[in-house]
C-alpha cells in the first residue's frame, strides 16, 4: 500500500492557548517501503503517526491510502507499551484481530500459530503475558500485527524500552517476517542505528513544530547487519544524519529547560 501525507498540522488548545505540534508536514511512503522518521524527543513523531493511524484527527491536511482518503483507524499499529491484553494467553493475543474479522477458532489458532513460531514463542502460546518478559511481550505484539496481513505496519518505537541484545534480535526478526511479506512499514524512531539498519529512506523531523528538514536514502544493501556498524559507509552516515539532527536535539533540550 502506498501512503501519502498531505501538509498535516496538528494544533492542540489548552483554554485559549495554542501548541501547534505538527507543522505542514508532506511525505510519501511507497509500496513495499521500510520508511524510518527519527527525530528529537518531543518532536511530534508519535502524534505524526496516530494521525496516519487514524487515531488523531489532523487540524488540517490529509492522510491518504492508494488514492483513498483515510476514513477510520487502522488496526496495525504496534506501540512501545506492547500493548498485550493480560486477561488472554499468548495465542488468543496474536489472534485477537483475526477473532475480531469473524475468522473461525481453528483457523484463526493456525494462522496465530505460524506468527508465535517465526518469533520463536510457539512453546508459551498458552502461556499467560505476566508469565513472559518485556521482550516476549513485544514478540506477541509483533505477531499479532503482522498475523492480520495488514496493509501498512505502523510502528511507534516498539523497541524503545528493551535492552539493547533484544532489541537487535527483535529487529532482525521485524527484518525477516518483513522481507517475506513486503507490506508498508512506517517505524518511529529517535535511535539513528536503528533507522539505518532498519530503514530504505529516514524522514529527519525538526523540533516542534514538527517539520520533515531532511528526506535521507539509506543507501546500504541489504541484508544488513551489526557488523556494518563499524564500516566507513555507516559511520558517515551516522555523522551525516547526526549532523542534521544535532540542532534540532539542542533546540528541543533548551525549549525543555526554558519551561522548566
């Protein structure tokens, strides 16, 4: 699926005060793309991508799918929090979408089944989600979003509280289940390792008002992998990423300063 965002601002009020979060901003994600927007904290990244999801209503602008206007929320975002619904074990999880679509019980386990064995839980899909830990838990997360064939995958830093052994597994599994079905992949990101390693193009966002300052091509072949990190063509891009966020960064630092 191809998706367009067509100079999106979003304004949040607080009595007369205005925060305008988003700004204009005008981007187009192509079909079968792992397309990365990294920025500041702060920056307006994650109300960027509720408003793609549906879940926020753009002030003004537009968010379009194939030449559709956007009409209701999607059911393929995976967020930090994971998400997973403690009262249900593994597999009922997974296939809450698919329970959700009318998919009849054992057809909707077997297709759950196969997502828990490509992110290697198929032994705990009885298990309950307190009994697993925080990695385990964005595995459900992430089979349960790819299991419902969706579209376009959008992802808010699903990886942002992890450690930093499972986040590259996990990204090497996000990597493979991705390679195999080709769907839309918008990843929200403030780690630029990750976007290089993950991403084909990295939207750069400015401080807020979020803008896009910068459209960058990852330019690296793939299959990529931690070894690359220590190769001259990665560590110039790093420093070239870097060197456009680095402002934005110190921006967002001294606006939470001078509020403080």
């Amino acid at each position: 699926m191809r998706l367009e965002c067509r100079y999106l601002n979003k304004i949040f009020w607080e009595g007369e005060k205005e925060t305008r979060v988003i700004s204009d901003i005008s981007f187009e994600a192509r079909e079968g793309e792992f397309l990365c927007i990294l920025g500041p904290s702060g920056c307006g990244k994650s109300t960027l991508l509720r408003m793609i999801a549906g879940l926020l209503t753009p002030s003004s602008g537009e968010v379009i799918y194939d030449g559709e206007r956007n009409s209701g929320p999607l059911n393929s975002m995976v967020f930090q929090e994971y998400g997973v619904f403690p009262w249900m074990n593994v597999i009922d999880n997974v296939a809450f979408g698919l329970e959700m679509r009318g998919v009849p019980r054992d057809e909707r386990y077997h297709q759950s089944i196969a997502y828990l064995k490509k992110v290697g839980l198929s032994k705990y899909a009885y298990r309950n989600p307190h009994e697993l830990s925080v990695g385990m838990r964005q595995r459900i997360a992430l089979a349960r979003a790819f299991v419902n064939h969706p579209s376009i995958l959008l992802m808010d830093e699903p990886f942002g509280s992890l450690d930093a052994q499972t986040r590259l597994i996990l990204q090497d599994e996000l990597l493979k289940i991705w390679k195999e079905q080709q769907k839309t992949v918008v990843f929200v990101t403030h780690d630029i390792d990750e976007a290089i390693l993950l991403g084909d193009r990295v939207l750069v966002m400015t401080s807020v008002p979020g803008r896009i300052k910068e459209v960058m091509t990852i330019g690296i072949p793939r299959p990529r992998s931690l070894q690359m990190e220590s190769s001259k063509e990665f560590i110039e891009l790093r420093m070239k990423i870097w060197n456009c966020i680095r402002s934005e960064v110190e921006k967002a630092m001294s606006h939470d300063h001078d509020e403080s």
